[in-house]
C-alpha cells in the first residue's frame, strides 16, 4: 500500500513569510505604488497570487494591474527569494523529508504557488527531487481551500484519502484536506496561529517540524515494515 504525505510549501517547509513581504513591496515599488502594511501581505499568504493582489489592491481580479503585478512578483521571487532558498528551510525539514523518504512514503506537494514558483523554490533549496507530485495554484481551476488540490494528488498517485495526510500552517490547507476526506498535520509555526488553525479541525497539531514526524508516524503507524 502506499502512503502519502502532501506538504504546503510557503510557512510549512519553507519560512518565506519575511521575504514574501519583501517581494510584495517591491512589487509595488516597480509598479509605483504605495507598498501595503507588512501585517496586510501576511494575511494574504496561502492565496493565490492574482487574489493576493487583487484584495490587496482593493481591485477586482480581471483588472489588468493584478497581472501587472503577478508579472512583477514572480520576476523579483527570482531574484530575492531563490537565492535564499537554501537558508530559509524551516530546522529539520531537509534530513526529515529524507527519513519519510527512506522509511517508504510517497511526499507530495500542494501549494498556492504556481507550478514554476514551487518548482524553482524546491530545486533551489535541494528538496524537489523527493516530491513525486507537485501542484501549483494554476494547474486547477478552484485553489485551495478547494479540495481540487487534494484530489489532484491523489489522482495522480492513484490513492484514496485513507492514505493520504496533509501538512500545512493555514486554515486553506486544513479546510483543502478535510473536504478531499484527508487527515491533517496543522504546524504551528507557520502563517496561522493555533487559534486560526484548531477551528479547521487538524486531526493532529505540530510545533516543530520534529514533531510533524511524529504525527506522521501516527498516522502511517506501518511505515518501514515490509516496505
């Protein structure tokens, strides 16, 4: 049988919160205007890009500066985040995403990033070639919190949700797993607070990437044997 792990990426795997806020106001800065409030762009994180900006803006998603400014994000993520992407691992992600590797899961990736973004964060930062599936904000139609994301996966991987389990730090990734029927791995450390995160119904909360391992283990308590 295999058993899946599907990962958020930004404030799950990765602490991009502070260079996300970077890049955003030098968006803005490219495009002339007034940068928003830091606490502002924070709130966004998890979205998508084009609605990041568009609540951001306080302009509909159609208008022509909410691509302008998706233009201007994702050629300064080149510049400021990749760079960094090495550094900006949470503490244990890399040998831990290795051990779930090593014990026989299957890791995924399910992310508000576009495909190219994450693809580019995760080889940057060493990590893609332990992702078997990874799917971006453009390749469905309804992002999450829509269970599409989930369902993707699973397709993909040819598994049911019994064997799949999501990890992620905002209410978009608790909500996406329990409407594809998924368990979930709330972290704490990322985007949403604990008070954010338990109204979502996580099955299991994480304050370190330690103990997504061990909640991992919890949900696949088979793993390793016979593998």
């Amino acid at each position: 049988m295999t058993d899946v792990v599907v990962f958020d990426l930004d404030g799950t795997l990765v602490d991009t919160p502070r260079a996300i806020v970077e890049t955003f106001t030098a968006a803005f800065a490219a495009m002339d205007l007034a940068a928003p409030d830091p606490s502002a762009v924070r709130a966004t994180i998890g979205l998508p890009l084009e609605q990041a900006f568009s609540k951001l803006m306080g302009i509909s998603l159609d208008d022509d500066r909410v691509a302008e400014g998706v233009r201007q994000y994702q050629r300064l993520f080149r510049e400021i985040i990749l760079p960094r992407a090495g550094e900006l691992l949470f503490p244990g992600v890399d040998e831990g995403l290795r051990s779930l590797r090593e014990k026989g899961l299957v890791l995924a990736v399910a992310t508000s990033k576009f495909y190219a973004s994450a693809d580019a964060l995760l080889t940057a930062a060493g990590l893609r070639d332990l992702f078997a599936v990874v799917i971006g904000a453009d390749q469905v139609s309804r992002p999450k919190p829509d269970p599409e994301s989930g369902h993707a996966v699973m397709e993909k991987l040819q598994v049911a949700a019994e064997q799949t389990v999501m990890v992620g730090d905002t209410t978009h990734d608790l909500l996406m797993a329990k409407a594809a029927g998924m368990r979930s791995i709330a972290v704490t450390y990322g985007i949403h607070s604990l008070e954010e995160l338990n109204p979502a119904g996580p099955t299991w909360l994480a304050d370190s990437f330690a103990d997504v391992l061990t909640c991992v283990a919890a949900a696949f308590p088979a793993m390793g044997e016979g593998r």
